[in-house]
C-alpha cells in the first residue's frame, strides 16, 4: 500500500538523520577546537585554586543578579565582583579556557551557517534554542 | 577517533553537509519546504495577510488615540483568525511541528554526544548569553 511505503521511506529517512547526526557528534568531537575546548577544561577543572575561585565568583555573580531583581545589590558589591573578574581573568589556566572556548564558540558558529545554508532552515531557531538574550 | 588528521576539519564539513542532505531527504523537510513555499506565493492568502497587516494598524492607531470603540480589536481578531484558520497556514504550522521534532531529535543526540547544547551555539545568537 502506497501510505505503508511512504511511512516506511519516512521511517528509513529518519535513520539516515539520525545515524547522520552521530557521525556529525563524532567528527566534531574529534576537531581540533574541540579537542583543545576539552584539555583547555580539564586544566582548568585540575587547576584547583583557580577553578575554585571561578566557582565562588560564579556563585556570588548569581547571588548578585538576583538580588539585582529586587534591588539587593549595591554598586559596591557589582564592582566588587568586576574586580575578582579582574584578577580572575589574569590566571592562565582559565585565560586558555576562555580562548579555546571563544575559538569553539566561532567554530560551531561556522558549522550553523554551513548547515542552514546547507539545509535552508534555521536549525538553531527550530530547535528552540534561540534568541536566548531576549 | 581518528588520529591522521587531528585538525579534522575535512571530516567536519564532509559531516554537515551528509547530516544537510539527511535532513532534506525526509518526507518532514520536504513537506516543510512545499508549505513554505505555498505560503510565500499563494495570492488569495496574501490578501489576507495584508487585510490583518491593515486591521493591526488600525488597532493600533486607535489604541494610540485612547479609542474606546471595540471594533478595531474585535476586527484584528477576526483577521487573526482568518489568515491562522486558512489552509495553507494550518499546513505550514502542522509541516513546521513536524520538521521541530526532528530537529530538536537529531539536536538531543548530537548534543547528548558532544555534552553542550549544539544548536544553541551553533544558532545565530550562539552563545550570548554565556
């Protein structure tokens, strides 16, 4: 019956896609910016005091943004948290991670363009995840 | 993982454009891509966008003059519905969920893979927020 082929050929097409979206995980994983994203991490994550003071910078970043919503956080307290920033961002571990992560950043970039050219649809729109910054 | 070539990016858009093709292959996308189509270029429908393009701004300009009269909203409204209960658009939105399931199915398994959200940074706002 034609509508059992036409599910058929769906359901094959689908495998293809999905069998497909693993290669394309695989060959990413094995890219040089990923490869570098993830050594750049592990420093980071092994350099213990430099990983610790990201964690607590991060935690008070949140404390302050939300008391920031009901008025809470004073300027003191936000220049406060530039300064540690500052300071923060001088260490080497975590100025590579910030790099490898930018280099990874403009690398998934290109490869979007590349697959909404490719495909002709916005992938990143209708997988619901843009336009996080609205 | 391959170790000859560590810069791997051959591997990469050789990877994008076989997971491109897959993608177009499906009855999904190309149901999707015939809705738009009809979307963008069917005349009668037009007509109608532009007759809500209209109403909206009448509404709009009457909401600016504090106009109490319910008849610009009630318009829009009725335009509203004309043009989402029209064929076409109903076909593009039901095309559109379609191709959404996939898209966000092959987005789960790429970013269950890598460990981040793949569409998020590779989208065209990736990673503002960061």
């Amino acid at each position: 019956m034609p509508t059992d082929e036409a599910a058929r050929e769906g359901a094959d097409a689908e495998g293809v896609v999905m069998s497909s979206a693993r290669e394309l995980a695989k060959v990413l994983a094995a890219s040089r910016e990923f490869q570098a994203f993830d050594a750049a991490q592990s420093a980071l994550i092994a350099d213990r005091a430099v990983h610790e003071r990201l964690q607590t910078f991060e935690r008070r970043r949140e404390e302050l943004r939300r008391a920031s919503a009901w008025g809470g956080a004073s300027a003191g307290d936000q220049r406060a948290l530039e300064e540690e920033w500052e300071s923060l961002s001088h260490a080497p571990a975590l100025q590579a991670f910030l790099a490898a992560q930018s280099e990874l950043l403009a690398f998934l970039q290109d490869v979007g363009t590349v697959l909404i050219a490719e495909v002709g649809i916005d992938y990143g729109a209708l997988a619901g995840s843009g336009g996080c910054c609205g | 993982m391959s170790e000859a070539n560590s810069d791997g990016r051959d591997e990469v858009w050789k990877g994008v454009r076989a997971f491109a093709a897959a993608l177009q292959a499906t009855p999904a996308l190309r149901r999707f891509a015939e809705a738009q189509e009809r979307l963008r270029t069917d005349a009668e429908l037009r007509i109608l966008q532009d007759a809500l393009r209209s109403k909206s701004e009448t509404f709009r300009l009457a909401q600016q003059e504090g106009s109490l009269r319910p008849e610009p909203l009630r318009e829009l409204r009725e335009a509203q519905a004309t043009v989402q209960g029209h064929p076409i658009v109903q076909e593009f939105t039901a095309a559109r969920d379609v191709v959404v399931a996939l898209v966000r199915a092959t987005n789960a398994e790429i970013s269950g893979l890598l460990g981040l959200d793949f569409a998020r940074l590779a989208g065209r706002s990736g990673g503002c927020c960061s």
